[in-house]
C-alpha cells in the first residue's frame, strides 16, 4: 500500500513538473513574440518621426508620479504601460520613495504578453498588436 503511495506521489510530481515546463515553455515563446513586435514597433516609431518622451511612473498606491530614466512612448491613454527606445515593455507602477521624487523612478523592463491586462483584474484585456498600431497611427497626437 505504501509503495503505491509513494508511486503515486512521484508520477503526479512528475506530471506537475511536466505541466510547469510546458507553461514556461510556453510563456517564453510568447515573450519571444511580443519583443518582436516592440522591436518592429521602435523601428517603425523612428521611421514616422515619433518622439520619444521621457517617461513617468505611478506610485502603487496611485497618489504620486515620478519622472524615469527612461524614454519611450506610451502604449495606452491612462500611460500605464510604455515601450522603451531600448524596445523594452515598462509598466509604469513603481513603489513611492521619497528619493525617486528627487532623483526619479527607477524602471526595469519586463516580460511582455501578447495581451495587455490578460489575468488582470482591472481593465479590459488588448492585443499588444493593437496597442502599437494604434499608438503608431496617432503619431505625436497622443494623450
């Protein structure tokens, strides 16, 4: 009976450990995709002659914004989310510090997704794709 037990105990952590390396599998194709599609996107930017702004960032907490050392556009009309000149996807939510008042925000790229705001709670889910169409088709009249 024990060693039945344990069989199965060891054949379900393998499962999980299969499942879990498909899923990063997964998500790192998806990441591979949507830098793909940044990097097209900074590409065509400069094309088009859109300038790039010095990016700012929100607090968590949503009570104060600071300046980056980062320079980028806008993806989306609330500016929470950007593309980097270094084709990086920054989302601008940052902890308060009283340091980045003065100094500004640091910011690090992250993983970008093919949907913006999929597994969110806040917000309705788009396509990157659309995103930086649109945000190529407003040019430099964007909010």
């Amino acid at each position: 009976m024990q060693d039945e037990q344990a069989a199965w105990r060891e054949q379900q952590r393998r499962a999980v450990a299969v499942r879990a390396a498909a899923l990063e599998a997964d998500r790192a194709a998806e990441t591979r995709r949507a830098e793909a599609l940044l990097d097209d996107f900074v590409h065509r930017a400069g094309e088009l002659g859109l300038r790039p702004h010095v990016l700012s960032a929100r607090s968590l907490d949503g009570r104060s914004t600071y300046k980056t050392h980062v320079r980028g556009w806008y993806l989306k009309s609330d500016r929470s989310v950007a593309v980097g000149e270094d084709g990086g996807y920054y989302v601008l939510t940052v902890a308060p510090s009283l340091r980045a008042r003065f100094a500004g925000a640091d910011l690090s790229p992250s993983a970008a997704r093919l949907i913006v705001g999929a597994g969110g709670g806040d917000g309705d889910p788009i396509p990157l794709a659309t995103l930086l169409e649109r945000r190529l088709t407003a040019g430099d009249r964007w909010p």
